[in-house]
C-alpha cells in the first residue's frame, strides 16, 4: 500500500481516526459511531482551524457589492460581504484601510458611493487546496476530538492536542514565509540615537 496526499474531507477525518487506532471511514453516511462522530465535528473543526490564524492559501480579495438599503445610523453606506468569508482582515479603498464595522453579513463604513471597496478575507479553502503542514495540524486537531468522543482516552486526548498544537505552530510559521518579508524601518531609531 502506497500512501498518498489527503485531500479530501474523507481522507483527513479517517488519517485523523487511524491516528487514535481506530478504524478509517469511507463515507460520512455509514452506521459506525467514527463516521458519526466525524460527520458532526469535522466542518466545525476545519472551520475554526481556518479561522485560527491568516492562512496564505486560504486569503482572498473581493470587490463588495454596494448595498441600495443604508445604515440604520452612524454610518453612511453598507456593502454586502462575500458569501464564502469565514473572517474578515481589512477593507481597503484606493490602497487605503478605512474604518468599517461588520454587521451580520454586511459592512457597514463611511466610504461615498463612488469609493471601491475591496475585502482582504479568510475563506473556507477545499482540502484539495491545503498544503500538507496544514492537513496534518488539522488531523491532530480531529484525533483529539477523536480520542475523547470515540476512544474515550484522555491521556490520548492530552497527547494528540499537544502534537496538533506544535504542528499548528509550525504551520503558522511556514505558511507566514508565503509573502514578502516586510523590511524593519530604523531610519527612525537612527535619527532618534543620532540626536
């Protein structure tokens, strides 16, 4: 048997199963209390791991959608927000950031109607998309869930969550490289010490 990339919900939440020496699943739908529980815990899970931190490969733009209906007060205007955001970074006009307040769905802000306005956002990126080192952070975060709900094992439980959280570290980190390195300004400090 060869093994190969996970990348489908599937393959995560069974790898995550076999971690806790339990037995894979193949579907969501079957009888077995793994595939339940996995069924019920694993969207939520991937969700929050998603929200954790501002994952590279799961960060988009967007161009928002002004909205005819405005503000109840205090602001001006209300845009719609993308259906797929999970967490929002920032909201720019003419490479600016602007002040804005999120209000279910939409957000609202003092822009006019002529500003465009576009969303730095996280959003629910497919499996097939993640790089291994978050996949794997993910698969001991499900264990841990696992070893509590499935195997009933809180010195595994205790185990897996620490691994998960020292591979989410190290995923932070890895995923953080997938940019420009932002250069420290001293010209400051060098005037500052100079004077």
């Amino acid at each position: 048997m060869t093994s190969t990339a996970a990348n489908s919900s599937i393959d995560i939440a069974s790898r995550a199963l076999v971690l806790i020496g339990s037995e894979p699943i193949t579907s969501f739908d079957t009888a077995s209390t793994e595939a339940l529980v996995a069924a019920n815990m694993y969207e939520d899970t991937v969700r929050a791991t998603l929200s954790s931190a501002r994952w590279r490969f799961a960060t988009e733009q967007a161009v928002l959608n002004q909205l005819t209906e405005v503000p109840t007060g205090r602001f001006d205007i209300a845009h719609q927000l993308p259906s797929n955001l999970l967490i929002l970074h920032g909201i720019t006009t003419n490479d600016r950031l602007i002040e804005y307040t999120v209000y279910g769905d939409k957000v609202f802000s003092d822009s006019t109607t002529q500003d465009v306005l576009i969303a730095d956002y996280t959003f629910r990126a497919t499996e097939d998309t993640w790089p291994s080192y978050f996949s794997l952070a993910v698969e001991y975060a499900l264990a841990s869930i696992f070893a509590t709900s499935i195997a009933r094992d809180d010195g595994l439980m205790q185990v897996m969550e620490a691994k998960g959280q020292l591979l989410m570290a190290k995923a932070r980190n890895l995923d953080s490289q997938q940019q420009t390195t932002r250069k420290l300004s001293t010209s400051r400090f060098i005037t500052n010490r100079r004077s």
